[in-house]
C-alpha cells in the first residue's frame, strides 16, 4: 500500500471530525439545557448551546423524589439484579456446552442456535409471562430475558480457546468441575466476562418495551419507560410527580433533559472501568490460532 497523500489524510480527518461533531454537539445540547436558567431556555427558544448562568434547578427537582427517583432506583435494582443472574446462567451453560463430555452437549448446543433463527413473537411472549403469572412483576424483566444466545456463543468460544491441559491437569489432581470452573477458568476469562456483562447491563438498562408491555402499575416503572413518556412523547411533567422543594419548577425542557442525562450517566461512568477488556472481549473467536 501506498503513502496516503495530504489530500486524502485532510479528507479523513474532516470526514471524522464532522462524525464526531455530530455526536458531540447533541449531546452538549442536552448537558447545556439542562443546566440553564429559564432566561436562558427563553430566550433560545429551546435547547441551549452554551450558558453563563447554570444551575441545577432541575436535577434538584427530578431527584429530590417523585417518579424519576422511584424509576431510578428500580432501574438500578433490575440491572444490577438481572446482570448478576444472566451471568451466572451465562456462564454455567457456557462453560456446560464447552465442555465435550457434558450431558446433552448436542441438543442443548443446537437449541441454543436455533433462538439466534427464530425470535417467538410478542403475543406468544407476553401469554406465557401472563400464564406464569408475572403481569406487573419484576421479573417479567428479568427471566424472558435472562439468556442471550448470541452471549452464550462467545462465551463458550472464550472456554473453548482455554488449553485443556490445564483442565485436564486440574482434574487429575482432584479438582471438581465447580472448582475448576471457579479456581481456572473464571479467573482467564476476566475479559469476556466483562464485555458480555456490560452487555447485559446496558441491555436491562436500556429496556423499555417490556416494562410497557408488562408493568401496569405506573410507580413500578423503570427510568426508560419514565424517559419516553416524559421526553419523547413529551408528557408535561407535573409538580405532583416531582416532590420538589424548589418554589417553582424549572422549564420543562431543562426537565426532560435533567432526566435524559441521568438516563445516560450510568453507562459512561461504568464503561470506562472495563474499557480495557472490551477490545479482547469483543475479538473472541475472530483469530484462530
């Protein structure tokens, strides 16, 4: 391959600053909105770019109680609930399938392939968390969904890539598969382990569909449900949904938005923390050899 010349490296760096621009810039909206003053919101109309007079009128608002808060706390229960069991179940039918002497190793595997194929629809879907008698329960967010195939497939690769004269060695010495699976290969597997759980985690974070389909009682929703019926169907916000202490509520954009962020803070406070592994995690399977 040639050098690349100024031309086309300008074109790049342009082609990519535009690129982040436009991911940047929204976002900076929304922090800015949600800080500025009233005068501020007036006089722009609507989002604010840039604000001399922060304040924050309307976190104190959205987390000083009320619904936000309430859906806050469910949300943050569900995920961290929910990603602790769709690991260990992960894991254990993971390092099962990788394991060639395991019961039903086959059949299991392909059942496991076949949901990738074939999805079993909403109607189906919501008659069964109704016959199990989960209508307006918790965990008819959790246990649908509590399996990914897709995150099954790569953690098994990950074990599979694991040399099995290591396990082979841990077994002649008397180690059982609990222990080996504990003590070996939960320890080399850091990486995929932490991908495969952000996965999960932004997934029951993210989810919303569910919580509309099977959670009646308003005071059981969770944050995202709380985000598209109060931003993006802009809902108005009433000072009977936030028990605020502040004399006057803050614009209803600066509201929405409040609450927008708080909807994405978490992630972006946790991603860093297993940043490294991510790359790894994500290459599972992709090289042989």
């Amino acid at each position: 391959m040639g050098e690349p010349s100024r031309l086309g490296i300008g074109a790049r760096g342009l082609v990519l600053g535009l690129g982040c621009l436009a991911v940047v810039v929204p976002f900076w909206a929304v922090l800015m909105t949600s800080i500025a003053s009233p005068e501020e919101i007036s006089r722009a109309g609507g989002f604010v770019l840039w604000t001399r007079e922060p304040t924050l009128d309307a976190y104190r608002a959205v987390l000083s109680g009320g619904i936000v808060t309430r859906a806050l706390m469910v949300s943050a229960g569900i995920t961290a609930v929910g990603t602790a069991l769709s690991l260990v179940a992960t894991i254990a039918l993971a390092y099962a399938l990788s394991r060639p002497g395991s019961l039903l190793h086959k059949p299991i595997l392909l059942m496991t392939v076949f949901t990738l194929l074939f999805n079993p629809g909403i109607i189906p879907m919501y008659l069964t968390v109704k016959q199990l008698g989960l209508l307006d329960n918790y965990l008819a967010l959790i246990l649908p969904v509590m399996l990914n195939a897709f995150n099954v497939i790569v953690m098994r690769a990950f074990f599979l890539g694991i040399p099995g004269e290591l396990l082979e060695s841990a077994f002649m010495d008397g180690a059982g598969e609990v222990r080996i699976l504990l003590r070996i290969v939960l320890p080399l597997s850091k990486a995929v382990v932490a991908v495969i759980g952000l996965f999960y985690a932004v997934a029951y974070w993210n989810a919303f569909f569910s919580a509309m389909l099977y959670l009646q009682s308003p005071e059981k929703w969770p944050l995202q449900l709380v985000l598209r019926t109060y931003v993006v169907n802009d809902t108005p916000i009433g000072s009977d949904q936030l028990s605020s202490s502040l004399e006057s509520l803050p614009p209803q954009i600066s509201v929405q938005m409040a609450i927008l962020v708080i909807s994405i803070l978490p992630i972006l406070l946790i991603y860093p923390f297993i940043q490294k592994h991510f790359a790894k995690g994500l290459m599972v399977g992709a090289v042989k050899g």
